[in-house]
C-alpha cells in the first residue's frame, strides 16, 4: 500500500513540477520559445527597415545572414510574418506593411530610448550600448518606455545621432553624407556615428568623434582622413570614416574655449554644457548655467582636480567635466 | 472669440508631440537657469559686499590645506593625532568600566550561587553573555566617545571635503570616487557606517566600488587589536616616552596598507567586474565654519556611538554565550574550544597564526571587537573571556608562554585588516545594494585576500629568516 502511496504522491509532484500553470516547466519553454519567436520577429522587423531606409531592399537571404540563421528557417520567419500581415514580399524585396512598420518603430524607439538611458544615465562607453539595448528592447512595455522618456525629458536622438521615433510613430528622416564624401575644407557637423560594427564604432570614439561636433577634413589619403576640430588634428581610417554622417555648418569651425584652459586666478563665463543627462543636471544643480560667471581657484596637490568658484562657492571638477564646459574667457578690466 | 479646431485627443497628443520636438531638450535648462537668475537678481538687491583687500581665511587655509607641499603631510599627522588621541584618552576610562562591569558580575555571580541556582546557569547568564557584553561595552565605549567626536569636529570645519580633495586624483587613476575618501573617513568608526555613508556617491558603479570596499579601513572594533599588538610589539621597543607615540605611528602604517588596497581593489574592480570610466565628479568644497560643539557632541554620541554601541551589544550578548558553551562543553576530555582550535590549527600556522586565533575569528564574525579576549581565554584555557590586567602580563602569555613573533603579530595585523567585513556591516552590505550576489563578493572576496596576503607574507618571512 505504502510504496503505491509514495509512487503516487512522487508522480503528482513530478506532473505539478511539469504542468503547473505559468510556473510549471511545460509553460515556462513555451514562454521562452514565445520571447525567443518574438524577438527573432522584432529583429527581421527592423532589419527590413533598416533597409528600407538604406540600401537594396532585404530580402530572405539577407535576413538568414543578419539573424544567423539557416536561408530556409529565414523562408519560414517570412512566409510567417506575411500571414500576420506585416510585411510584404516584392520583386526586390521586403517591403514593411502599415502594421509592420509600426512595429518596427516601436522596438527602434525601444532601442534608442535605452541607448539615450545607458549613455546619459548610467555613463556607460558609446561603444558598449548597442549590446545592451539589443538585449533590452524586446522585454520593455509600451508604459515603461513612456515613463523612460518623460523621465529623460523627451530626447529626439539616440547618443548616436539617430533620431528617436515618437510614441505615434513618426521618424523624421535626415538627409546625410558620410564623411568620405565630403569636400575637403568644408565645415559641417557630425549629426550621426553607425553603431555597427561596435569595433569600428570604438576607433571613431577613441579618435575623439562625438556627435554635434564641428569638423572640417584637412587632408586625405589611402590609409587616413586628417580632420580638424578648431583646437587639434585628429586621423581617421576611411573605413571607420564612412561610418560617420555629417551635415553642412553654415560657419567656419570655432573652436570652443573650454573651462580647462582657465589658470588659477582666471574667470571666464559659461556659454553651454556639452554633456547631458545625469552630468548635465549635477552641473546646472551647482549653478553652473549659461551666463555664470566661474573663476579657476586652486588646483588639488597632484593638479588635479581643479576648484572653481561659482555663484560664491567653491566646486571641485574632474579635468573631464571641465573639459565639457564651454566658455568665453573675460579679463579682470572687463567685470 | 473661440476658433473652432477639432480637438479630438489624437489631435491634441500630435499637437504636445510638435511642441516637445521644438524645445530642444533645452526645457529644464531653462528652468534651472531661470530659478538661478531669480536668485541672483534677489541677492544682488539684498546682499551687499565689498571686495576684501586681501586672500580671505579661507583661500589661505585652502592654500595650506590643499599645497602640493603640505596637502598630504597635513592629512597624515592628522590621522595620526586623532589615533593618538583616542589610544591615550582612551585608556583610563576603559578600565574604569571593566572593573566596574566586573565587580558586578562578582557580585551577581555570587548572588545566583547564594540562591542555589546550578552553576551552569550562573557560568552561561553572568560569565557567558554578561561578561561579553561588558567586555564590548568597556573596551568600545570610551574609544568611539572620544574617536566619533574628534572625527566630527573635522567634519563640522569642512577638513572632510578637503581630504576628498586631496585625494581624488588617487582615486580618478583606480576608476573610483573622490568621496570614496569621505565612506572611508566613516569607516574608521564603523564599516557599517562608512557602508550607509556610500549613499553620498551619486554614480551607481562608483558607489559599489566604495561599499565593496569600506572594509579595507579598520573599524573602531578592530582598533583594540591594532593597538595591543601595537603597543606590545612595536611600542615596546621605543622608550615609555615615546611609546603612545610609536604605537599611534604603527596605527597609521595599518591604515596606509588598507588605503594601498583599498585602492588596488578598487582598480581590479574597476577593470573586471565593474568595468566603466571614471563618471562625473562634482565635490562641493564648503566654507570653513566655527564647529558647533552641542551639535558635534549631539551627533557624534547619538547618531554614531550609540548607534554603534547598541548593535555592538545585540551582537556581543549571543557571541559571549557561545564562547562560554565552547569552553564548557567536553567531548573526551577536550573542550569544544580544544578540537576546533586544534583542527584549525594547520591552516592558521600556514598563514602565520594559530587555530585558536582562526577560531576567534569565527566567533567574532558578530563583533570584531571580541577576537583579543577571545583569544586570550582560549589560551588560558578558561571558562570565560578573561581581560590581563597589564599588558606585561599578556606579553608574558603570548610572547612566552604561546611562542607569539613579530611574524604573529604581523600577520594578524593584516588579517585583522583586511579578513571579511562583521555580519552587521554584511547586513548593511545587503540593505544598501539590494544583491545577494554583491553582499557575497563583499564578504568573501576580503576574507580571500587576507588569507592570500598572509599565507604570502608568512612563507616569504620563513624562507628569508
């Protein structure tokens, strides 16, 4: 009698273990398969996008080599997606629906606001977020991305220089050039830098790239491009060149004086912060906004950090955080 | 006159969506920027100054404070001093208290035996908690009413920013916080304050770096330790006069090798797990004030020593039991005490201590301030922790009696510095990050290091001498 007990008992624990609602083992590889099918869709989704925008149109076999699965299982993801009415298959090739590209929007918001999050929340290297975000996008609510954005006041780029899609869907294109086409001597603005490859990304951020930058190309040859930010030289391989967009500056470069360049003793006043975010909000709560006046005072005993008075108080700065400080210098006669 | 638009909410949404595109991210600029300018315009009208013919006190303090001559010397005879301070201040009224706490416990004791009550119950109640309690009570009480107040006042004339000051360029090159310096500050009294005090670093990965590393300064309950073996192995060599002096110096060696790894850990960290840039650091350096000296005492007893003091007690009371059962409880013809300390023997000897030291630092996870009377009763062999009266009297137990060598006292002067956090700062670990897996790292990855740099000193010492 017993051992049929014990066998009986062993066997509801096992089926309980197996089949129990949500938290069962049964449910949950149904929900893992259902997240995986998901972003597996949500990923062909934004490459057809991607090359709607840009380049020949996807096609299958261009989505089997993006998501690194087999040309047929990329057949059946298609064939898949066309019943559910997001996408259509033309002459040359993938084309979103109405519904399709709404979707697509969403995750590329999704994407974005999560990058904007990392970069200006959490600090994180340029060269790092696109992992992340690619991990994070698919699991975020509609409500959660609303909260982010009201929270990061509304961001219109991603730190890239990719325009955030709004909460209705709309995504205002911009008309771009890569940097290796662009004229010798002509001043413009970095509006964009490609987060794809993430290696090539990190060469254009160690060479000391950032979007909204004033540059202009020096000089170019085979192995690099020289350009010139107002204050030094910097070189570029094309390759990684042709990963940043630029748009023309109606001005010559200017080169910014930075609050780094003040000596002890010195005031300049601050004309605007290159940071956002979390450094951004630390620096105006300090009262250091456009139009103070701020006097370099002391340097620490290893030169660094640097104390300014601003507003009568005395801030200590890291020579990065001064270096995102924009000034006009002012002489002593002039106050 | 109202225009007649459609206002359907989807119109009105598309309509914000407009507006918001236009502001340029720059709303909350200009909020701040106009709240500021309100405020200027306000004191421009209110206050009026007159420019000072010369430097002001403060730029000169500054000057001094912050000199690349003098920044640092300043900063360690100030360490110094208040370690001397609190060594010398310090020794009187802890054995007032002891004798005091002890002549209760004689009188109590003998109250219970006067009763009929069974001697198990008077060893366990009076010998066992009591006596752990009074202990911690004695032996910490009067160094945090002299240590937390001294701390204070250097705090109230606005030194600490200074010290952050000074010593962020150290900490910007190891990937952490200049205020690091400040939860290190704080740690000198508790691990468990300094840990708290980690809220004041406002970058997420910079603050786990400086909680996961509080541990590295030793805490007021392991200053005992540092002291004893201060004064009985370092202060013994110099003449009487200049022992305290001595003592306090080789206090501060201690310090500067926990700073060392304070910082060495943090730029492992900072390279492997936490990996990131040094973020933002903005350090407010705030005019130099007269301290407020009822404030300072209200704080600095309140808040901190009493604080401290009472978890200590509610750590100390079931420690001092379990001592007394350790001791108490034979298995064939052996105390407790006896085959664990034995087992653990090995281990300690090859890490330049003992098992009995090994042992009292498992029964001093609760309170570090419990490993010296710990000790001393396990050697002794008694029922109950003992206090020597004299320190030529624990000199003789140790030195000659226990075979204790300069190696002994080294290397538990580097286990009592860098061994795992007390359970209450691990405690405070966990409520502060909220992570299981960071509280482990925080507990686990001190305790490796200890025995890591022990064995490593205690081999290197045997196959040089």
């Amino acid at each position: 009698m017993l051992p049929l007990l014990v066998l009986f008992l062993a066997l509801a624990a096992l089926g309980a273990l197996l089949f129990w609602p949500r938290s069962g083992l049964l449910d949950r590889w149904r929900q893992a398969r259902q997240l995986a099918d998901r972003v597996q869709m949500e990923d062909a989704l934004k490459h057809i996008h991607a090359r709607e925008a840009r380049g020949p149109l996807g096609t299958p076999e261009s989505l089997a080599g993006k998501l690194g699965v087999t040309v047929k299982q990329a057949l059946d993801l298609v064939s898949g997606m066309e019943e559910s009415g997001l996408v259509q298959s033309t002459g040359r090739g993938l084309r979103l629906s109405q519904t399709g590209r709404k979707l697509a929007l969403r995750v590329i918001r999704a994407h974005r606001l999560l990058e904007r999050y990392l970069v200006d929340e959490l600090r994180m290297p340029l060269e790092e977020i696109h992992a992340h975000a690619d991990r994070r996008e698919h699991a975020i609510t509609e409500e959660e991305l609303d909260a982010l954005e009201a929270r990061l006041g509304y961001p219109q780029e991603d730190p890239h220089g990719d325009p955030i899609p709004t909460s209705a869907g709309a995504l205002e294109p911009q008309e771009t050039t890569a940097l290796t086409e662009w004229p010798v001597g002509r001043p413009a603005r970095i509006v964009h830098l490609e987060d794809e490859p993430p290696e090539t990304l990190a060469k254009i951020v160690a060479a000391g790239l950032a979007p909204g930058m004033q540059i202009e190309v020096r000089r170019v040859s085979s192995q690099n491009l020289v350009i010139w930010d107002g204050e030094e030289e910097r070189a570029l391989p094309p390759v990684a060149a042709s990963n940043v967009s630029v748009v023309p500056l109606p001005h010559p470069v200017e080169a910014p004086t930075r609050l780094t360049s003040l000596r002890p003793g010195e005031s300049g006043r601050v004309i605007k912060l290159r940071c956002a975010g979390f450094s951004r909000r630390r620096l105006l709560d300090l009262g250091i906004t456009p139009g103070a006046v701020i006097e370099c005072a002391f340097p620490g005993p290893l030169e660094e950090p640097i104390a300014y008075r601003v507003r009568g108080a005395l801030i200590a700065l890291r020579r990065e955080q001064a270096n995102e400080i924009e000034i006009e210098a002012i002489t002593a006669a002039a106050e | 006159m109202a225009t007649r638009t459609a206002t359907t909410p989807d119109r009105i949404l598309e309509r914000a969506e407009q507006l918001r595109r236009g502001r340029d991210l720059a709303f909350r600029d200009q909020i701040v920027e106009s709240i500021y300018a309100d405020a200027q315009a306000i004191a421009e009208r209110a206050v009026r100054r007159g420019k000072p013919a010369g430097p002001t006190w403060d730029e000169r303090l500054d000057r001094v404070l912050t000199s690349r001559l003098w920044g640092f010397p300043i900063m360690l005879l100030g360490l110094a001093a208040i370690f001397w301070i609190t060594i010398v201040g310090a020794n009187y009224p802890s054995r007032a208290l002891a004798f005091l706490f002890f002549e209760v416990e004689e009188f109590a004791a003998g109250l219970f035996a006067s009763l009929g009550a069974p001697w198990w119950l008077t060893g366990f109640v009076w010998h066992g908690v009591y006596r752990g309690l009074a202990w911690v009570v004695s032996v910490m009480l009067p160094p945090m009413a002299i240590f937390f107040p001294t701390f204070t006042i250097l705090e109230n004339l606005g030194y600490l920013p200074r010290v952050a000051f000074n010593m962020d360029w150290l900490f910007k090159k190891v990937g952490a916080h200049g205020k690091q310096a400040l939860t290190m500050s704080m740690g000198f009294g508790c691990n468990a304050a300094g840990v708290i005090a980690c809220r004041v670093i406002d970058s997420p990965r910079e603050r786990l770096i400086a909680i996961l590393t509080n541990n590295f300064v030793p805490c007021n309950g392991r200053f005992p330790t540092l002291i004893m073996l201060a004064t009985i192995f370092v202060a013994a060599a110099f003449p009487p006069a200049l022992a305290s002096f001595a003592a306090a110096g080789a206090v501060v060696g201690v310090v500067l090798i926990g700073v060392f790894f304070t910082l060495l850990v943090s730029w492992v960290l900072s390279r492997s797990v936490l990996k990131g840039e040094a973020s933002s650091f903005t350090l407010e350096l705030p005019p130099y004030r007269r301290p407020n000296i009822g404030q300072i005492l209200y704080t600095s007893i309140i808040d901190r020593t009493l604080f401290v003091l009472w978890r200590a007690i509610l750590m100390a009371a079931p420690a001092g039991g379990a001592i007394w059962l350790l001791s108490n409880i034979s298995v064939g013809g052996d105390s407790l005490t006896g085959w664990v300390s034995g087992f653990l023997d090995p281990l300690g000897r090859a890490i330049g201590l003992d098992g009995v030291i090994l042992l009292a630092y498992i029964i001093a996870i609760p309170a570090n301030e419990i490993v010296v009377p710990t000790i001393i009763m396990a050697y002794l062999g008694a029922g109950m922790m003992l206090e020597l009266d004299s320190l030529t009297e624990l000199q003789a137990l140790l030195v000659g009696q226990q075979g204790w060598t300069l190696l002994t006292a080294v290397s538990l002067m580097l286990f009592s510095l860098l061994h795992n956090p007390c359970s209450t700062t691990i405690w405070t670990m966990y409520k502060e990050t909220g992570s299981k897996k960071w509280t482990a790292l925080g507990a686990l990855m001190p305790l490796a290091i200890a025995f890591v740099v022990c064995f490593a000193v205690a081999q290197t010492a045997r196959a040089v001498l």
